[in-house]
C-alpha cells in the first residue's frame, strides 16, 4: 500500500507503507505510477538494487524536535538525510504536551516539502518496561501506550524502544515484565497501525536485550506478531560481543540474528560506530570509522542487498550545524560498492 507519492523535479519518492512491512521511499517501473518516469535521486538519496525494483537506500540520522516536531525533517534535509528519527516528545521527561492538528499537519507538510521521510521514533529514556518497582511500571505502561499514540497521530510506522531492565529482578522475569506490557498496550489500542522495535543492547548494567535470544524470547510472548519487530544498532551488538569485522564474521553474525529472530523482523538500523572495545558490554557512540569497529562492519551492512530496504539512522554526537552528520553520511555512502 503506498500512502503518498511525492515528486522532487525529476526525482520521485513514495512515502509509505509499501507493503506491511517496509516504510521506505522506492523508484520502481514496475509500480503503476511511476511508470516510464524518470527517477533521479537528489539530496544523496542512492538507488540501489532490491528485490521487486529499485530502491532509494534510506539513509539519515536522529533529529531534535527542539521547538516542534516538525523542525525535524528540515534538520534533515540540512544534513542530507533522505530519513530521519524522532523523538515524538522531550525524552528525558515524562510529561508531554498533547500534539494539535496544527502539529501534525506542520509535521507531515515538513516531510512532503523536503522528501526527508521519518521512518521511526525512538521511546523515552525514561520507560523501563521490565522494571520490577510497580510504579515505575505503571508509570512506564502508561508512557509507552502513549507514545504509540502520538506515532499513530504523526503517522510514524515504527517506533524503536530500549527493552528494559530487569534491576536483579532477573532476566526471564524481565521478558515476561516487557512482554505482558506490549501485550496489554497492544490490546488496549486494537487500531493503531505503529509497530513497535525492540532494538539490540549492548548490556550495559541489568539492560535486557544484548542476546538476540532475549529479543527473540519477547517476541515469543507477543500475541499479535505483525505489531512487533527489531531495531539492530550496530554499536551495540558488537559491544554485546557480535563480531562484524570480516566477511565471514559478519555472515556468521547476520546468519544467527536471522535464524534466532528473522530478517523480516528487521525494520531500523542504527549507525553507531563504539568508543569501547569489542565485547565490553558499554553503550559508547563514535562517528563512523573512528572508533572500535572501523569502517569494515558498515561497509558490510551498507553493501548487504537483504537490507537495502532497511532504513539506516545515525545517532552519533553533533553540534548544531550537523557537519558531522554530514561526514558520516559521506563516509557511509562511499562505501557502497558500485555494481
Ligand atoms: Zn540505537
Ligand atoms: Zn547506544
């Protein structure tokens, strides 16, 4: 299904939900209204091979949403992100202003006039959904019910959410904890269309995620799978211990995240090379290439036909002019190796 067709000059961008699965801009002969149209990419977006057509890789980063959501895109586009990620609220409180018409209306005319897509939303920092303080609990259901919602309103097709901790409560009690809550939040809001993406953790402290049995083990619990799905950052499995540097090592790491949880699940990537070495199990982001990981690991995923469908957000350090953005998504793209 595609929701809207935007046109840049010659370029041509679908934003949408192209199939159940995939919110991605795609340049296709074979979808209808594209027709015979030629299809350009400006502002950096690259085509590349994918099954059923060409696709417009989706490469962006994580925006501020200082002064409106809608700044977002625009911040974007500065930055040459073809996508980007939100946060739908101010993440480090609990508290929101209700989003108006007004909002939303600014928020998808921002994406339309850029072509700059949010292809996610990342939750709060605050929610800790296998949290065994029953307050806490509640307050952090409640909070992620409600960022659901506003990804409904924004019509935002994923949200990505940190698991948990399970505060020496113990893991299996923890993926129970996040489970039922999904659950119940899922139930309580039968019609929302937001789809929601454990992501990957190094496992700093007591933070469940780190094992792609972990994200496997709550998907298990959902009852309605086609709302569940999984963020994979890239800093994080190999602090967690996930080698990507060779060839073989990569293949070896992709082959057990899909057998364990499933390509198909596989809906955001995060970009994030480490301050920390391999295997130390701590949540350090560094620019592309200048940290522990090294270029080889990008270079593999970015070459990867299996997720060129997979949109790929930055959420390195920057400062206000975004150069850094900028440069990493020079690097990432160079690194695509031309047909
Ligand atoms: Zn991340
Ligand atoms: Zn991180």
């Amino acid at each position: 299904m595609v929701n809207r067709l935007i046109k840049r000059g010659k370029s041509c961008i679908y934003i949408g939900k192209l199939s159940s699965v995939y919110s991605v801009a795609i340049c296709t002969e074979q979808q209808g209204d594209l027709q015979g149209r030629q299809c350009t990419p400006d502002g950096g977006a690259i085509v590349v091979a994918g099954q059923g057509g060409n696709v417009y890789m989706l490469l962006g980063a994580h925006m501020s949403i200082a002064g409106g959501v809608y700044h977002a895109p625009y911040h974007g586009k500065n930055a040459t992100c073809d996508t980007v990620q939100i946060f739908t609220k101010q993440s480090n409180q609990w508290r929101a202003k209700p989003l108006t018409d007004e909002d939303v209306e600014r928020f998808l005319t921002a994406q339309k006039e850029t072509g700059v897509t949010v292809s996610c939303a990342h939750n709060s920092y605050l929610i800790n959904l296998a949290s065994p303080n029953e307050e806490l609990y509640e307050k952090s259901y409640g909070s992620m019910k409600q960022e659901i919602e506003r990804c409904d309103m924004l019509k935002v097709p994923v949200i990505v959410m940190h698991p948990g901790s399970h505060v020496g409560s113990g893991e299996e009690a923890g993926l129970k904890r996040i489970a039922n809550a999904l659950n119940r939040i899922f139930s309580s809001l039968p019609d929302s269309t937001t789809v929601v993406l454990l992501e990957t953790t190094s496992g700093q402290g007591s933070n469940l995620g780190y094992k792609f049995e972990q994200l496997a083990a709550i998907i298990d619990m959902i009852e309605d799978k086609k709302r569940i799905g999984v963020c994979l950052d890239s800093c994080h499995i190999f602090s967690a211990g996930y080698p990507l540097q060779s060839p073989k090592d990569y293949r070896a790491t992709m082959k057990q995240f899909n057998e364990i949880i499933g390509l198909k699940r596989l809906r955001i990537i995060h970009f994030n090379d480490s301050k920390k070495p391999f295997g130390e199990r701590k949540d350090r982001h560094e620019h592309i290439g200048k940290g522990e990981m090294g270029l080889e690991p990008f270079r593999h995923i970015m070459n990867d036909r299996r997720l060129n469908r997979v949109p790929k957000i930055l959420e390195t350090p920057k400062g206000d002019d975004l150069k850094e953005d900028i440069e990493n998504l020079k690097v990432l793209r160079s690194l695509i190796t031309k047909a």
